[in-house]
C-alpha cells in the first residue's frame, strides 16, 4: 500500500492513495493504524513530505558509469548524515544560495523509510524494521574549502534532501530501477543489480553504531551524474512502484545594504553544475 501524507486548509493526515483517491488515516503509521471512511480526490488535496524524520543517512561508495556499465571505484559504505532541516516533499523549491552556487550535484536514491527503532539488527532481519520505501533526491556540493575540508552547509542546506511522493510498503528491493530526468530528459537508469549493496546491507551496517528511530531515512545511493543545469531546471526521481518525485532547483538572494533582493548571479559567473 502506498502511504500519504496530505494537506487540506490547515490540516495535515496520512492517508493511503487508492487511485485517484485518498483515503484517511487514524492512528500512527509506525504502530498501529486503521483506514476510515472518509475519502478524498487526490485533486482536493496537497502531497506534503511523507516523513519528518530526525535522522537523514546515506551511503558514500564511489559509482561511477564506464563502458563496461557501473563501476565501484572506492568499497567501503562510509555513510554520510544530513540534517533534518535538508528535507523538502514533491514539488518544493531546492534553494541553492549564492557561495553554493557552483559543483552542485545531485543523485537520485530509493530511500528506506525505518519503521520501528533499529539498532545493531543483521540484514537478514532489517526489513521487519523498514516500514517502506520512496524516491529520494540527494543534493550537494562539491566545493571543497581551502583547508580541504568539506562544508556542513554542502549536504545539509534547507531542501537538499526531497523526498515522495508517497511509502510504499510493499516494495520489491530485488527488482527495482531507479530513473533521473532533468527537464523531461533522461540522464541515467540504474537498477538494483548496479548497486555494490542491498538496502538491508546498508540499513544494517548504519544501525550497528547509530541507533535508527521511526521516521528516519536511508538513502540507498546510486551513480553520480555530470550534467550541467540551471537555475528553475526541475530533477525528477521515477521509481517503478513507487512513483515520481520532482523538484526544481531555485536560486537563492542576498539582501543589499538597502535591503532589496539581489539575484546571486550578480555576484557569480557560470553554470549551476549537477
């Protein structure tokens, strides 16, 4: 079943999509809950973030696309952590600010949604721990300080970590392909197969040091991209099952001393790269 979670006026609920329906929720998704009666047009209502969680991890292996197909270059998971005021739901703005301006980059991820408080668990049992999967959209940048260190600000900028449209809790993690578009146009597909490890890999091997809690995102990871875009480009995620998330990548403004908006382009040159 595919988990929503939607707006209407001020509310927010979960529901659960039946075609192009919503049917609300009660209860909390991560224990106990049951449908109700009340039933919504999917049109009357906004997909929100599916989650909100406290914890944003993901693995750092280095894929990259050669001629004989997709290449590990460095083994090791070396996990990175967001925060969690990097995650944005479908359709909102990706806000790159003016000193991130440039060697932005994005990966698009399935992402595992944790169900239930995970900690030191082997991956032959981790999926009893994953409520359920959705597409995720991994943005960073690639600019290095000149101490050679790499800035908070790179990975957990405001946004840098959309997610959607829904959880599907019934997904095939042996069979599944995972689809970038930027502005209508393929970049790259990949399936699981491409991957060097399986999401309960992943999941497992994080939860052996950092304990996961309800709520809480592992981004699967995937290939990176170099293909240039610019400013108000849209980046879609398309996993079959799941669905398609997309976001736009928006330019961040400065405050002059007059405190009028100044585009950052007045301060920068070139292309935003991802």
């Amino acid at each position: 079943m595919k988990i929503v979670r939607f707006k209407m006026g001020k509310s927010i609920k979960h529901g659960l999509l039946d075609e192009d329906s919503v049917i609300e929720l009660r209860g909390n998704i991560y224990s106990m809950f049951r449908q109700t009666v009340i039933k919504h047009p999917l049109s009357d209502v906004e997909i929100v973030c599916p989650v909100h969680p406290n914890q944003i991890w993901g693995p750092k292996y280095n894929l990259v696309s050669e001629n004989e197909g997709y290449v590990v270059k460095e083994y090791g998971m070396d996990p990175w952590l967001k925060g969690s005021n990097s995650i944005c739901g479908p359709n909102e703005p990706v806000i790159i600010e003016h000193d991130l301006f440039n060697e932005i980059g994005v990966t698009t991820s399935l992402v595992a949604v944790i169900g239930k408080q995970c900690k030191k668990i082997n991956h032959k049992n981790v999926s009893k721990y994953i409520l359920g999967y959705t597409c995720g959209i991994d943005v960073a940048s690639k600019r290095i300080s000149k101490d050679g260190k790499t800035s908070w600000k790179a990975k957990s900028s405001d946004n840098f970590s959309p997610i959607g449209p829904y959880i599907e809790t019934n997904f095939d993690i042996n069979n599944f392909s995972v689809t970038m578009e930027i502005n209508g146009n393929m970049i790259q597909t990949f399936t699981q197969n491409d991957l060097p490890y399986s999401p309960e890999e992943i999941v497992s091997y994080i939860c052996q040091q950092g304990t996961l809690q309800p709520g809480d995102l592992v981004f699967i990871g995937g290939p990176e991209p170099y293909s240039p875009v610019c400013y108000k480009d849209e980046v879609s995620c398309s996993i079959d099952g799941i669905g398609i998330l997309t976001n736009s990548m928006v330019e961040g403004y400065l405050a002059n001393k007059s405190g009028n908006p100044q585009s950052s382009k007045q301060f920068f040159q070139g292309k935003l790269v991802i």
